[in-house]
C-alpha cells in the first residue's frame, strides 16, 4: 500500500521527525525541501501515519488511489491553518518579538529571570499561540525566546535539538527543563509550574 504526503498540509523544514520515526529510512526531502516517501522502501508499518501532527500523510489502498490522492491535492482548495485549527483548537501562529541566534544565544539566556527558548522549525507554530499567551501571563517573571533551528546549527548541535519544537527553560545559562514536540496545553502548563516552581510540587 502506497504512502502519500500531502504538500498542502506538510512543512517543508530541515527537521521532519517522520525522517527519525521511519525504520526503513523511507521518508527524505528532495532537493527543494519537499518531505517525500520512498514507496519502494516503505513497507507500509503506519508509523508515519500516526507521527505526523498535522495528519498530512495518507495510506492509499494502491496506485489508482495514490493517483486521485496526488491529482486532488494539485486541485482541490485547501485551508491549511483551519485545517490545524481543527487539530489542535487554534490556528498557528508566528515567532514572538524576541529572535536568537548563534552569536547572541549565550549572552540573552544568561539572565536571572528564567528564560523559555522555543527552538523553532516543523510544527512548531502550532503552540505559538500559547507561548504568547504564557508571556503575558508571567510578565516579568519568564521571558520568552525564539530561534530558527534551521538557519543556527551551532545552537542545534549544542543543545542536540532533534525535533521541533524542543522547549528549553533557561536559568543564568544553565538548562534547567526541556520538553520536545507538541503537547496539549495542560501538559506545557504543568510543565512550566513544575520547572518556574519546584517547591510546591
């Protein structure tokens, strides 16, 4: 049975963790950044199907399918973002105010006041929106930061960032949390109290 992404819904991003969830090596991007799968490696095991959190990789029963899979999605109109919506209750949003990157990284984590890194490549719009809402909740008591995985692989291969997004919580440089991929809501607040809060848990 063939495997098919759709282009309307996948990111084209240098981290796909379809590409470490295959164990047939199956999924890569081509030259322009496009996620594709081998279908003469695939073997069909479904792991990819459930991996994608934007639901963007379909099984067809054969070739014919394959075929009205890859004909309809040249044509047919498609909404990504309400298509997100309907996944995760929001629309995806962008990178806050606060950018990092390789040269100024170590200087803008080295404050007193925790800072939260959302290390930004696949998928990771889709918490955006509650990382802006996490800001203006703490005020001052947690600032919160980007990076582009993609265009700093020095800050990549220092902190082993092999998915996105990886959530890291910094304290005068030092990590004192991660969490990786997407999670509920409940999950990233509970995550945040234990870590800004280690006494009352």
């Amino acid at each position: 049975m063939p495997v098919f992404i759709d282009p309307r819904i996948c990111e084209k991003q240098q981290i796909c963790d379809l590409m470490n969830v295959c164990p047939r090596n199956a999924i890569y991007q081509d030259r322009k950044g496009t996620v594709e799968i081998d279908n003469d490696k695939c073997t069909a095991c479904m792991l990819c199907v459930r991996a994608c959190p934007y639901l963007a990789v379909k099984l067809a029963k054969d070739d014919n399918e394959l075929g009205d899979f890859i004909r309809k999605s040249k044509k047919a109109k498609f909404n990504r973002n309400a298509h997100i919506a309907k996944i995760y209750g929001s629309r995806p949003g962008r990178m806050g105010k606060v950018v990092l990157n390789d040269s100024n990284f170590k200087k803008k984590i080295g404050s007193k006041v925790p800072t939260l890194v959302n290390f930004w490549g696949a998928h990771s719009g889709v918490i955006a929106p509650f990382l802006k809402n996490i800001e203006k909740g703490y005020g001052e008591e947690l600032k919160v930061a980007y990076i582009k995985v993609a265009d700093n692989p020095k800050s990549r291969k220092k902190y082993s960032i092999t998915s996105t997004p990886t959530l890291i919580i910094f304290k005068k440089g030092k990590e004192i949390g991660r969490l990786e991929g997407i999670r509920p809501k409940e999950t990233l607040k509970v995550w945040l109290e234990m870590k800004l809060n280690p006494k009352i848990w």
